[in-house]
C-alpha cells in the first residue's frame, strides 16, 4: 500500500508539473518577455524610479519602423528580444538604468540587426526630442527669471 501512494505522489507531481508547463506555452509573449527580463525599475530623465515596462519599448520600436519599410512584426520583436537581452547583460539586478541607457541600447539593436535606416530615423527622432526638451528647459528659466524681476519692481 505505501508503494502505492509513493508511485501516486509521484504521478501528481508530474501531472502538476506538466499543467505548469502547458500554462507557460500558453502566455503570450509579452508575458513571456516580462519572466526573462530582471530589471523591475528605470530611472526617469528628472531621477524618478519608474516601474519598467517593455511594452514601452515595443511601442518605440514601433513607432520607428513605421518611418521606414524595413520592418514587419516579426522584426520588431527581434529588436525588442535584442533590446532585452542586452538590457539583461549590461545591467545586473541591483542596477536601475536610465532611459537614456535603454534608448541607446535600441540603438545598438537596430544597427546589430541591420536595420539601418530604422536605426537613423530613431537617432535623429532621440536628438530632436533632446533639442525640444532643452528649449522649454530655457524657456522656463527665462520666465522665472522675468517673474522673479517683476517681484522684486513691486
């Protein structure tokens, strides 16, 4: 009779151990990404901690092939596995990347995987954007400098 639960608890077990293995091929692939990579947070261009999301940088991806034609699904998902993997060796659990390091780690996938004009089209998308940024920067201490004047006329 022991034997016989012995031989059944085995049996359980790898019942079990089977159904965790079917529900793991049945996530989808977003899920699937979310299990391999280990960095939890990014840091912001201000120094916040933001919870890390690789939707976010599908959706970058994204918007960069759709300048180009150089690019269907199946590539895009190949730059973000790139992008991942990378992201994964270059960064250990205990260290947070900015998103200037994850942007520059796009970069380094597009180029690694051929997509060069992908690859331009972001870099020059990266280098508008900073322009952008630094200008309503200097715009917002312009005007808390005439702010600042003004208080001191009254």
């Amino acid at each position: 009779m022991k034997k016989t639960r012995k031989v059944a608890k085995r049996e359980t077990k790898k019942v079990i151990s089977r159904k965790v293995e079917v529900k793991k091929e049945k996530m989808d692939k977003k899920e699937k990404k979310d299990l391999l990579i280990h960095i939890k947070n990014i840091k912001t261009r201000e120094g916040l901690l933001n919870r890390f999301d690789a939707q976010r940088i599908r959706n970058a991806i994204f918007k960069a092939f759709t300048t180009t034609d150089e690019g269907d699904e199946n590539v895009i998902n190949k730059v973000l596995d790139k992008t991942l993997f990378i992201l994964n060796k270059r960064f250990n659990r205990e260290e947070i990347p900015s998103v200037e390091n994850i942007q520059d780690i796009v970069e380094e996938s597009l180029m690694l995987l051929n997509c060069t004009e992908t690859a331009k089209n972001y870099i020059l998308y990266r280098e508008q954007r900073r322009r952008v940024r630094e200008s309503k920067l200097a715009t917002d201490e312009a005007v808390d400098i005439v702010d600042e004047y003004l208080r001191e006329l009254d």
